[in-house]
C-alpha cells in the first residue's frame, strides 16, 4: 500500500516478456472487403514455440537478435518489433527510447506469425517499460493496426477470428493438444499465397464475394476435448495454393496422415505443417516417422492452447 512517506517505486529498467506462435486450426478465405482485406473466418491456436523479448530503458530505439531458426529477419525499420515500439512510442507520446533484443524460436516466415509475436510481445513489454499503463483491449487493438496475427499474439490460447482476423473471440478448448510441427526447407510469403489463392478462385469461379462461417464441428470438437473430431476438422483455404508454391508440402500430409496421426495441415500460410497427435508418446512416434523420411528439415512435440504474450521478469 502506497501513502504519504512512502517513496514512489522506481522506473523499472528492464522487462521480458514472452509471445507464442500459432497455427491455424481452420481457415476459411472469403472475398476482399473495401480496404483490399481478405475476409477470414479461422480459429488461431497458440503452440509452445514461443518467443522472447527483452527490453531495457536506453536513448534511441535499438534492435538486436538471438535467432535459433532459418531465414533473414530485417533489422532495420521494417522489423515488427521496431515499428510496434514507434507506434507505441507515437500513440503513448513517449520520449524515452529502449534496447530491445529478440529470442527467436518460431520459424522465420512459416506461416506461424513469428513476426507478429514479436510485436505483441514488444507492445507489453514496452507498456510496462515506460509505465504507459494501456489496458489489453486497447493494446490489442494497437497491435492490430501493426497486422492482423499481432492480437492474438497478445489474447493466446485458442480464439476465432473474424473480419481480417483480428476481430477475436476466445473459444473453450478443453484437455490438452499435442502437435509436431513440421518445418520444411524453405520459406512462402504470406501476399504471394494469397495472390496464388484470388488466381485459383478465378479460375475455378468460386464466389468471391462470401463470407466464411465458423465450422461449428470444430468448436464442438474444441470444448469437449475430442482430438479424431479436431483431427477430421482441420480445414485451410490457403492449404491448395501453398501446395501449388511448395511441392514438398503435399507429400509430408500424405505421410503423417498414412503414419496415423489424428489430421495434419498446413499452418496459415505455410509451410510449417502441424500435425495432431492422440498423446505425448504418440507424438514422439510420429516426429520420429516424419524427420525419418528427409522431407522435412525439423520437427518440434509441442502442445496447444499456450497463454499469450505475457510478462516472464521485471526489474
Ligand atoms: P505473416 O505474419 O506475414 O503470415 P509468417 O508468420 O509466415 O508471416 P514471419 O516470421 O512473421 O512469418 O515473417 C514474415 C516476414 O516478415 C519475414 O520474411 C520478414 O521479412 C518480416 N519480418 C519483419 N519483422 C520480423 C520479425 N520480428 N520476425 C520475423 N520476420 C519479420
């Protein structure tokens, strides 16, 4: 408790803070809204590969980068933990600068928005850092204007999304879901998957004005803890297109699948493919199986339903 005499606390130097990936459980892609989005109906899951950032008081904003995975991440202006520190710094009406320094563990562009928990994690970290005090909604929806991936970053767990995916609602997910995650070699960007996807819905003449429902047997298989339902329900509109961009993916769904794994798909945009699992053990059989045949680089065991960025240290 705080009173006359008590000295005020001291600014807090140094936060970190920590963010899942996700994968996508279903993916319905509708038609364009007025801003050129793509209208979504999906249910983000959030997995045990997670990111960390750490943030500390210093002049000027700075970035630096332990990555653990592939693939080039900008470390200029256009890196998302950068341009969520100056939206942050923008909108709060900040002076003071910080060091931030990003653990990576999620898969560079493999569709498990690595990116975007970097963000997430930085608008928490930096929140409390500079002492801004933004309520979650409101930074949720900060985030959102930084990609449509970051509010869930934040939220975690297991939520649909609507609109362009950042309009959320929090799903019961009961018991717990266990995954191997599938990287392959190579990388897919996420405006050229989707372009592939508006070149095969013209071709095949879908109507591209719909907007995608929820699958009610999914959210069903979601809140009773039922993983052969979940297993038959995993759905990715992106899944066709991706295969067409990366030939290696279609064989390693073929693969986990005939080695009885409950469902496998593509997650978001790919290539990361996850893979659904009855157990822990069941999982571990099935990493085996998958990183036995070379098609793919590296396989994690992980489990579902993680929190979302949350604060791991403050000092
Ligand atoms: P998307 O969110 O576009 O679906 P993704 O989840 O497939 O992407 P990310 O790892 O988030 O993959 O990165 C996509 C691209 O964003 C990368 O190729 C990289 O150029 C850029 N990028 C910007 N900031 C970051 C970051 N902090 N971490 C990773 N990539 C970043």
């Amino acid at each position: 408790m705080t009173g006359p005499g008590t000295p005020p606390a001291a600014p807090l130097e140094r936060v970190v803070v920590s963010a899942p990936g996700k994968i996508n459980l279903s993916l319905g892609v509708g038609g364009v809204d007025g801003r050129g989005y793509h209208q979504l109906a999906t249910v983000f899951h959030a997995v045990g590969l997670v990111e960390t950032i750490t943030v500390e008081r210093a002049v000027g904003l700075h970035l630096s980068l332990d990555s653990h995975v592939e693939g080039d991440v900008p470390l200029d202006g256009g890196n998302l933990a950068l341009r969520a520190a100056e939206l942050l710094r923008a909108r709060g009406g900040v002076s003071e600068g910080a060091a931030i320094s990003i653990d990576k563990r999620v898969p560079v562009a493999g569709g498990m928005g690595g990116g975007s928990a970097d963000a997430a994690a930085t608008l928490v970290a930096l929140n409390r850092l500079w002492g801004l005090g933004i309520p979650p909604e409101e930074l949720r929806r900060l985030g959102g204007e930084l990609g449509a991936d970051v509010p869930f970053a934040m939220l975690g767990r297991t939520a649909l999304g609507r609109g362009n995916g950042g309009d959320l609602s929090s799903v019961l997910a009961e018991g717990q879901w266990h995954w191997v995650l599938a990287v392959p070699g190579g990388q897919l960007s996420t405006p050229e998957v989707y372009r592939r996807f508006d070149q095969l819905v013209l071709e095949h003449g879908r109507d591209v004005r719909q907007v995608p429902e929820p699958d009610a047997d999914q959210l069903q298989a979601l809140r009773c803890g039922d993983v052969e339902l979940l297993g038959q329900t995993l759905h990715n509109d992106l899944q066709g297109p991706a295969f067409t961009l990366h030939p290696g993916l279609e064989p390693v769904i073929a693969l986990a699948e005939g080695a009885g794994a409950c469902g496998a798909i593509v997650s978001g945009s790919g290539p990361t493919i996850a893979v659904l699992a009855r157990d822990a053990e069941h999982a571990a059989e099935l990493a085996g199986v998958v990183q036995a045949s070379g098609l793919v680089r590296e396989t994690h065991c992980t489990t579902g339903g993680m929190p979302g960025a949350r604060i791991l240290e403050e000092s």
